[in-house]
C-alpha cells in the first residue's frame, strides 16, 4: 500500500518531469546560445515582410563623432523601448508601467528583465529628472 493517492502521485510525476525538462532547456540554451538568441528574437519581427529591426549601436563617445543620445526610460514610449536591443513590446510595456525610474538599476525591479538584458541596454539608456 503506498502512502499516497494516485492523484498525489500523479502530481508528484508531472512535476518531476517538468522540473527536468527545465534542467534539459538550461543545458540546451547554454550549450547553443546562438540559437537561443535566434529563438528569442523570432517573436519581435516586424509585421510587414516579418523584417527584423536593426540592433541600436551603442553610443559613441570618445571617437571624434557625435554621441548618440541615450533614451531615457522616464520619458520614452513603449514602442521606443520595444526597439532596445533583447527589448520586446510584452517587457517594453513592463518597463513603462513600473516608472519612475531613478537610476537605470531600478530597472531590476521590473519582471522578466534579466541581468544579461540590462546589460545589454544600459548603453542606450538613461534618466533624466
């Protein structure tokens, strides 16, 4: 006689299975990051002709050239912060709704923005009081 009812068990399997189809994901996406990247970005193309937006450059200081301006996270609109590099309309609105942003680290409050992103757009960003 087992102590639990096959409901439990039953439970107890699918969360197994999908605490190691998790694991079995993490290897995958580490062993093939450029794939994941390619992954992640197929749901950010554009509507017309499904053509992917050009990544942002970051800014170019010191080089003799102009530097380009930085968004500023306070002011910009969703669509703006849509175009950020590893930035897509479901975060971009995320982003817009836990304003007012201090510092650009406050970003680390907003859900499913993880480091490697805030990484990735802290050189195109800024806030202004």
């Amino acid at each position: 006689m087992s102590p639990y009812t096959r409901r439990q068990l039953l439970l107890i399997l699918l969360l197994t299975g999908a605490a190691a189809a998790g694991l079995g994901i993490d290897q995958w996406r580490r062993a093939r990051p450029e794939m994941a990247a390619r992954l992640e970005t197929l749901d950010r193309a554009e509507p017309r002709g499904l053509a992917l937006r050009p990544p942002l450059s970051p800014p170019a200081r010191g080089r003799g050239g102009p530097a380009a301006e930085p968004l500023d996270l306070n002011r910009a609109s969703a669509t703006e912060l849509a175009g950020l590099p590893g930035v897509g309309p479901a975060l971009a609105s995320r982003i817009a709704a836990a304003r007012p942003f201090a510092d650009v680290d406050d970003l680390r409050r907003v859900r499913g923005l993880r480091r490697t992103t805030l990484d990735r757009i802290r050189p195109h960003v800024t806030t202004r009081p």
